[in-house]
C-alpha cells in the first residue's frame, strides 16, 4: 500500500473504507467472484472487524449500489454550474472519455455492476434500475432544456451509447473508442441544439 493510500484510509471511516474497497474490487472481478476477506484486505480492515458493518456480501453490494448513486450526484452537481444544458451533456461526455483507460478494462462502473446483478432471480430488487434511470432522468431533464419534444427518448438514446461505448471498448480493450464516440456525442448534441 502506497502512502498516500494510507493517509486516506486514515482520514475516512472503517465503514467507508469498505464500500469503496468493495466498490473496487467488485469492479475490478465481479460481484460472485468477491470475497468478503478480499473486500477486507482492499480497505485494509481486519476481516473480524468486517462483520460488525456487514454481516453479508448482499449488505455490501446494497451500500456499493447506494455510493454509486452518489458519485452520480456528484458528477452531477460539479457540472450543474455550467451554462447551459449541451455544456452540461457535453462535460459529461468528457468525465465519461476520462474513464477510458478503466473502462477499457473493466467496462462501466455501474454498468458492469448491474448487468451482473441482473442475472440474479431477484435483480437485487430493482435497484440498478433506479440508480440508472437517475442518469437517464438528468439526462431527460437536460435535453428538456434544450426544447426537445422528445428528451424522453434522447436521453435513453445518450445512456445507451455510453453503455455500448463502455461495453465495446472492453470487449476490444481499445480505449480510444472511447475517445471517438464521445466526439461523436458531443457533435450529436451541438446538431441537437441548433434543430
């Protein structure tokens, strides 16, 4: 562990330490191949100490679904001081061109998450569903602003590049994929704009 790991693990809580060692190392190997003592070791949390946050893998997948939706809220509200709504879309599109390199790897953060969890009978109760319809709304809202009738339907169609984007530049492991769709996008929503 480098310095700078151990300064922040010092400065943030053995709770929180674990939903964003758990949020890393599910991200990095999926959910079914995690092991709580992996999760434990990422935060560099005694494994005996684990159980008095989380008696379950389920409990840790349900606060790492639950900080993902506030990663959102805070990309968001970075970029809610912007102009307008393409400068908003756009800069979304550039925070998402910025992930290249992991997601070249791994895929979407979130998105990999909740492809998993769908594949379980229950879906995790519907909960990936409401953190991804959080981004699809904001992206709805923003298209709105742009005077588009049909920001419903844009916004579907803005969240499905980014996740076909993500899953094509892990598949080819090319992150510059990445890099020419968000070009893409971001010329897709100045042709919006002046429609």
């Amino acid at each position: 562990m480098t310095n700078s790991n151990a300064q922040v693990s010092t400065k943030v809580g053995k709770r929180e330490r674990l939903v964003q060692a758990a949020m890393r190392v599910f991200y990095r190997q999926g959910i079914e191949k995690t092991t709580i003592a992996e999760i434990a070791r990422e935060a560099d949390v005694p494994v005996g100490n684990v159980y008095y946050y989380f008696k379950t893998k389920d409990q840790f997948v349900a606060a790492v679904i639950e900080l993902h939706a506030q990663v959102l809220a805070g990309a968001v509200a970075e970029i809610a001081e912007l102009p307008g709504p393409a400068e908003r879309l756009k800069a979304m599109v550039r925070s998402w061109v910025d992930q290249r390199e992991m997601a070249a790897r791994f895929g979407c953060p979130f998105g990999s998450l909740a492809a998993e969890l769908d594949k379980r009978e229950d879906a995790f109760r519907g909960e990936p569903a409401r953190v991804m319809g959080l981004l699809v709304e904001w992206g709805r809202t923003q298209f709105a602003e742009l005077g588009r009738p049909d920001a419903d339907e844009l916004a579907i169609a803005f969240v499905a590049a980014y996740q076909g984007i993500s899953l094509l530049t892990n598949t080819f492991r090319d992150p510059q994929l990445m890099v020419t769709e968000g070009a893409r996008l971001e010329r897709w929503i100045d042709e919006l704009r002046v429609r």
